[in-house]
C-alpha cells in the first residue's frame, strides 16, 4: 500500500497534470492560459537559452531524459523542436514555429529557484522547507527569503512577492486593507467581516498550494457573479475604488511579499482606468477567474474523471513522472479499473454530501479500496 507522502504526492500531481494532454503535444492551442510545464535539462543546458516542454512532449520526446517539473505556467506555448533545441525534432508535431515570441521565462526553467536562485531541493540545505509560488512571476521562494511569514489561514490561498508588488505598485494600495500579512495586521479579519456582512462583495480567487474547504468553495462559486455584478456597478457608477482606498491609505512598510485572502480578485476595481493600469502593468490576468490555479485544478479534475481515457493517461503520466517506487506505479495502474469506478463514486459522493476532498480522505479511500480488494481474494 502507499504510504502517506505518496499519496499526497499522487493528489497533487493529478491536481496538475489532468487539465494537460498527456498523449497530444499542446502546441496547435497556442499559447495556452494555463497548461503543465517541464523543462529537459538534457537538451537544454546551462548557458542555453531557456525553453520548455508540454506534459505530451515529456513523456515521448523526452522519455529518458532529465526532466523538472515547472507546475503551471500560463500563456505558454511548447517550444519542443524549435531552434532552442538545436536540431533535437518534436515527436509529437512538426512544423514549428522557430521561437514563441510571447513566452515568459525565468531561472526556474534551469532548476533554480527563489531570490536565492537555489535549486530545489537543494543538497546545501538540510531543511528543504515547502516553497510558496507567486502568483505573478510564478517563480517559487522559501518562506524564509519572503521577508514576510506566511500568514496561518484558509482564506489566505495566493501571495505576491515584493518584486512582483513594485512593478505592480498600486496594488499595495489594496494590501493595506486587504491582505492577510504585517501590512495590516487588522485588516484581514475586517474585511473579511464585511466581506460576508456584504456579499455582493466578496470574489473568487485561486490556490497556490491549499485546496479550500467546501464553505470557501460556496463563497468563490457565489463570488463569481458577484464580481461581475460589482464591475457593472462601478462602471454605471463611474466610482474608481483605488482612488478611495488612497484617500484614507496610510503610510505602510513595502518591503514585503503579501498573502491575500480568496476573495480578494473581486475586490479590484474594474473601472476603464483602472483596467488600462493593469496591462500597463502586466497583470489582466487578476481580473479573470479563470486564471486560478483553484479554478485550473478544479476543471481538470472533472473533466478527467468524465473521460477514461483521459483518466487513463493522466494516471499512467503523473506515476512516470513522481518519485513513486516501480511497484507503487504499478499498483495504480493495474488497479485502473477498479480505481475508475470507484474513484467517480467517491469525487460524487463528496461532491453531493459538500466534504473536501483532502489527501487524508483519498488516502482513506485508497485503504478502503484495498480492504475491499482482500475481501474479494479472500
């Protein structure tokens, strides 16, 4: 049977490769809002220009090769086979374009990570805490190199770092009343309070590693519309809500990444201004929904476990691609189609009674599956 950190390890990959295609390399999609990433160390070397791969492309242009593991990135489009690779073709699809000029790349597709540009995990560091992506530059950092400790909180799901907040700075304006960190210490819990006082107000937003409980998922699923509601509201209103929140903003220390709570995307003001601001930016992404990571896994999800072939693959990719034994990997996939059946049961049955479905409850449905499976041998 698998042990615990296997289990949690299978959850999370799942979570993140079911919304790519295993089998077809993404590249005809074009520069996908968000999609897995993996970068081949192989083919792509220090000193190279960096350039990354789909989940198709990893498994069978790359298979052998050493291959990390990005996440997510998003507006990103396979260079697999382009000049980048020196000659090296893509299996999958030929015909490339040369380069894809839109892609954004960072140190991490050489394996390094965090304003101390380590690799992760790192031999030199005998901690290896858990790393926290940015939202924005999606680059990952330790806790430790935040300047900022991580805020304890279910609501607190997304966190910029400060890089990312300068080059967007009036968002520190919102940070001052909205975010969970030392900004403000008070102001999460006040605007949380008024945020389900009022809840034309509150929005949806995205996990970066925590998935939220059933009560949040009610409160993003509502918040959705509301957010819409609320940008047709200030627009007939002609109100920009910045201006307000700098006309009573005092003077706050910027030197810090911010933790901001789930519903804190609805919060931005959506005025013509305002909306001009944020792709000056580089940031018109905050106000679509749809760019969550919450909101990316949540659709993966249920479109894999609706399709078995997709379920398939994505089960036989993410076992190839964790650090699960042999025996282990086999174990899932052999197990298919027992697994299939019983896995829509158990996603239904926690949908229709509103319980999150955690690692601690897959890796009690796991055991239950095995117990049934000795009962039947027996």
């Amino acid at each position: 049977m698998m042990d615990q950190c296997a289990v949690d390890e299978l959850y999370e990959a799942f979570a993140v490769l079911a919304g790519s295609d295993p089998d077809h390399c993404s590249y005809p999609k074009g520069y996908m809002k968000r999609q897995a990433v993996f970068a081949c160390n192989t083919c792509v070397q220090a000193g190279m220009e960096p350039a990354g791969v789909c989940l198709a492309c990893a498994n069978a242009c790359h298979d052998g090769h050493d291959i990390c593991e990005l996440y997510t990135k998003r507006n990103f489009r396979c260079d697999c086979g382009n000049e980048k690779f020196n000659g090296f073709k893509c299996k999958l699809h030929m015909g490339k374009e040369a380069r894809n000029a839109k892609n954004s790349y960072n140190h991490n597709y050489f394996g390094r990570y965090c304003s101390c540009d380590r690799p992760y995990p790192d031999e030199d560091d005998q901690v290896n805490e858990e790393m926290i992506q940015c939202i924005v530059c999606e680059d990952w950092f330790h806790e430790k190199h935040l300047d900022s400790p991580a805020v304890d909180g279910d609501e607190l799901t997304e966190m910029i770092c400060v890089h990312c907040m300068n080059r967007a700075p009036f968002l520190w304006m919102y940070a001052a009343h909205l975010a969970g960190s030392p900004l403000n210490k008070e102001s999460l819990c006040t605007v949380h309070v008024n945020a389900e006082n009022t809840s034309d107000e509150k929005g949806k937003c995205s996990s970066v590693h925590d998935t939220p409980s059933s009560g949040q998922e009610e409160a993003t699923d509502a918040a959705g519309a509301a957010g819409r509601d609320s940008d047709q509201q200030h627009s007939e209103a002609g109100k920009c809500i910045l201006k307000e929140l700098k006309a009573e903003d005092a003077a706050s220390v910027r030197k810090a990444a911010v933790f901001w709570p789930y519903y804190w995307r609805a919060k931005l003001c959506r005025c013509t201004d305002c909306k001009r601001m944020y792709v000056e930016s580089g940031v018109p992404f905050l106000l679509d929904e749809s760019d969550t990571l919450l909101a990316y896994e949540e659709k993966a999800k249920t479109e894999a476990l609706t399709s078995d072939d997709l379920l398939l693959s994505c089960l036989t990719s993410l076992t190839s691609l964790t650090s699960l034994t042999h025996v282990q990997q086999l174990e899932v996939i052999y197990q298919y189609n027992d697994l299939k059946d019983e896995l829509r049961e158990f996603v239904q049955q926690s949908s229709n009674q509103s319980k999150e479905v955690t690692p601690e409850r897959f890796q009690d449905f796991l055991e239950e599956l095995q117990a049934r499976k000795r009962r039947r041998l027996n």
